[in-house]
C-alpha cells in the first residue's frame, strides 16, 4: 500500500514537471466551472465555551550558563588561484 502512493505521488509529480516545462499541453473542449450549491434551512447550534486561564510574566532565577572563549591563532588555509584564458587570435 506505501509504495503504491509512493508511485501515485511521483506519478502526479511527474506530470506536474512536464506540464510546467511545456512537456504536455492540457486543453478542455469546455468550459472549466466550479459547481452551483444551494443551501437552504437549518440553524446554528448554541455553544458554551469554558476556557482555561494563562498568566504570562518572568521572574529571575540564577542558571548555569556557559561562556566561550575566542583567541587568535595563525594556521595555513587552502588558496585558490585563477588565470583566465589567453586569447588565440
């Protein structure tokens, strides 16, 4: 069953790259619509609601924070150097 979607998903993936590379051309012979709904009657339920209560603030408390130390030092880095082409007239 996984790998069956997993197929589904590469396969619609698939034609949605070829699609957007202009490897396939989607046409209609009609008009493309959303269709019509139409609802009517009902009502909307009553609803009571209990929520809880959540206080935001800050306080200080002494935490062990550690600290990093930076020093130079001097060590060989690699270099690249670039010389462009001569010309062959």
């Amino acid at each position: 069953m996984r790998a069956l979607l997993g197929l589904i998903v590469i396969v619609v993936l698939g034609l949605i790259v070829a699609s957007a590379l202009g490897l396939i051309n989607l046409t209609s012979s009609g008009k493309l619509e959303a269709p019509k709904v139409q609802t009517t009657g009902g009502s909307v339920p009553n609803v009571s609601v209990n929520t809880g209560k959540i206080s935001i603030g800050s306080e200080d408390k002494s935490v062990s924070v550690p600290t990093v130390k930076t020093e130079e030092k001097t060590v060989k880095v690699p270099t690249i150097g670039v010389e462009k082409a001569k010309d062959s007239k």
